[in-house]
C-alpha cells in the first residue's frame, strides 16, 4: 500500500488563508486574537504568493485611496469626541481594508470567486451551529438579542 503525500501548493496555500481568513472572521468574529492572525498570516500568505503577479495601475489607485482613508481616519483623532472608540473604529477600517485587499489580490479567476463564496456558505453554517449550541432555548424568539451569547451584543440579533 502507497500512500500518497501531500503537497501543499502555492494555491493551495492561498485557499486554505481566504478560507481561514473568511471563517474567522464570519464564524468566530467574538474571538478578536484569532481573527488577527488570521488576517495576518492570510495577507503574509497571499503576498508572498502574488509576488510574481502583476499590478495593474487601477489596483495601484486602490492602494493608495486606501491609505490615504486610513490616515484621515487616524487624522480624526484630533477633533473626535470620544477618542477611545475612534481607536478601536480606525483599527476595525484598517482591518476591513486589508480584507477587501486581500480577496483582490487572490481572486484572480471565476473559480476563486466560487470558492469565497463557498467560504462564506461554510462560515454560516458553523457560525449557525455555534448558535445552536451556545444559545440557550429560552433565549430563541424572546426579542432578545442572540448575538450578545457569543460575545458581541450587535451581532446575530
């Protein structure tokens, strides 16, 4: 009997961050420590295996609005009310930005676009059995909001 080996390819290793990627932050968006580095190991993943790829001027654009929303964002530290949650949104645009970065560096075919959308079908199906599981019965229909039973009171509800 042979058995085979398997070798992870650079595709291979660029589907299984976006799904990573996409799970975590779908599935388990309560677990902040998580969701970074993820986010981090998929960026550092896809990076280094679109390093031969080209960039098209119009991505170039993209970029550079990016930062430049970023740094405004950052800017507004200076006249915002309350500057603890500016923090916390600038770091939360930063990381909505290197998503949305990230899926354009990897969707490169209608296959990619299949597979995150596939992703995406899975995360809701885990994050509904964590539902399930960690919402207790008398909590379903009672106008209550679920979301607060995985850690975040805004989501889910």
């Amino acid at each position: 009997m042979v058995i085979n080996k398997i070798k992870i390819g650079r595709i291979d290793q660029s589907n299984i961050a976006i799904a990573a990627l996409i799970i975590s932050t779908l599935a388990f968006h309560d677990q902040t420590k998580l969701m970074v580095i993820t986010q981090l190991l998929t960026f550092i993943v896809i990076v280094v295996n679109c390093g031969k790829c080209t960039v098209t001027r119009y991505f170039k654009k993209y970029v550079i609005w990016e930062i430049f929303f970023v740094f405004f964002c950052a800017l507004s530290y200076f006249w915002a009310i309350n500057t603890t949650t500016l923090v916390s949104y600038v770091i939360s645009i930063f990381q909505i930005i290197m998503f949305g970065t990230t899926l354009i560096l990897y969707t490169k075919s209608e296959k990619q676009i299949t597979n995150i959308t596939n992703y995406i079908i899975t995360s809701c199906v885990i994050l509904i059995f964590r539902l399930i599981v960690t919402v207790p019965v008398s909590a379903w229909g009672s106008g209550t909001r679920i979301g607060q039973y995985l850690g975040s009171g805004q989501s889910g509800g």
